[in-house]
C-alpha cells in the first residue's frame, strides 16, 4: 500500500513538472514573439521614408535640408520616386559598408540608409550613378522596386527628383531589370562605350523604353536593391537624369 501511494506521488510529481516545463515553453514563446513584434515594428518605423520628411528639399517650412547636412556632412542629396515610397536623404562616403546599419543621422539602423557608390561622384556627375538600399517590406527604403514588375505600375510611376547639394534635377525611369551584385559591366560608373552599356541593360530588363542613342545622351541613375530570389541578385531601375 505504501509503496502504491509512492508510486501516485510519483507520477503527480511528473505530471506537475511537465505542466510546469510546458506553461514555462509557452511563456518563454509568447515573450519571443512579443519581441519578435516590437523589433519588426521598430524596423519598418527605421525603414520609413517620412521619418526624414521635415528636412526634404521638396519641403517648405520646419527643419531644411542644409540643417541636416549640417548635422551629418556625408549627405549627398535626396532622391524620390513621385507617388512611390521612395523619398529619402541619400548619404556617401569611402566606407561603402557604413551606412548598411546606419540611418542618415548615423544612429544604428538595420534599414540602413541609401547610400551612394563610393567612386561616383558625390554630385552625380558620372555617366551612371549607382545608389544602394536594403529590399524592407512594406516597401521600406528600395523595397518598393519589385512593383515596376507589374507594367501598368511601371508606366506610371517613372518620374521624380534627384537633388545634389548644388542642383535639382528631374528624373524619368526607363528600365527595370536584374543583374548580379558582382556583375561591373552593369555596376560601372564610367562605362567606355554607353550605346553598348544601354544595350546589355536592355537584354536584362523586364521592361526597356526609350532610344539607344537618345538615351546615351543622358546621365543615368541606378536604384539597387536585393532581389528575394537568390542572395547575389540585384532588383534594380535606371532612370535619366534631365538637365
């Protein structure tokens, strides 16, 4: 009887410490996720372009672009895509892997900021022009270039503005298209011949207006982003830079 009643002891004790282990696993998960939430909001509130909004130059009124730049010399000027979530602050400097987690006002960011090539010139001045940003969702930073895979979103949405600390310029996409992050006949700043540079763009793209020699004519700006298909994978648009 005894040795009965230690056997029932035993298996309530059992039964106790795997309700416990159990209740323990499910707080321990329901914190995680806690965390898990507040981080992904935290991310996606970094990754926001109104954050910067005030200090745009297409702003009148509160803080100005020239107090930004007096607050973080690396600003190089502001890109934005009309009707589009891209409208950031773009920032340069000889570390091309400082501004991967920092924000424009260089706090630690995992958005990260966009940042423009560190051999192109700071005033845009190349014949192609090469900007990088991190692929966030909700279309955070570049993350909104996989909607120029639909057409009708392409066609209308190709302009907008792209400032220098010394000039304004329109801007007119003219390509989406995919290439590899290594690839520097694409990533080239100073390509020899730009006729055939526009040409092995053209094979690549998705989507492809306008005329080889008309376009040679212009400066070009690249929006580079990561591609969710494969990690060296490249989602980018080239856009013009009108005088």
């Amino acid at each position: 009887m005894k040795q009965n009643n230690i056997s029932v002891g035993l298996i309530r004790l059992v039964h106790w410490l795997i309700d416990e282990v159990i209740l323990l696993v499910v707080i321990i998960i329901f914190i995680f996720s806690i965390f898990s939430i507040r981080q992904d909001k935290q991310i996606l509130s970094q990754a926001a372009s109104n954050q910067y909004s005030q200090y745009s130059p297409e702003r009148d009124g509160g803080a100005s672009y020239e107090e930004l730049k007096r607050l973080n010399p690396d600003l190089r000027g502001w890109i934005t895509i009309y009707d589009t979530k891209i409208d950031y602050p773009v920032v340069q400097n000889s570390d091309e892997w400082d501004y991967l987690n920092r924000n424009v006002l260089r706090e630690f960011s995992l958005s990260g900021s966009i940042y423009l090539e560190k051999n192109c010139s700071p005033t845009y001045q190349d014949a192609v022009n090469i900007l990088y940003g991190h692929h966030m969702a909700h279309d955070g930073m570049f993350g909104g270039i996989d909607h120029y895979e639909e057409r009708d979103y392409f066609d209308t949405h190709r302009k907008g503005v792209l400032y220098s600390d010394v000039e304004k310029h329109e801007i007119e996409i003219f390509a989406v298209f995919e290439a590899n992050a290594y690839d520097w006949t694409i990533y080239e700043s100073n390509p020899v011949d730009m006729k055939a540079y526009l040409k092995e763009l053209a094979k690549r793209s998705r989507y492809f207006e306008g005329d080889y020699d008309e376009l040679a004519q212009y400066r070009i700006v690249l929006l580079s982003t990561c591609s969710e298909a494969y990690n060296d994978d490249r989602h980018l648009l080239a856009a013009i830079i009108k005088e």
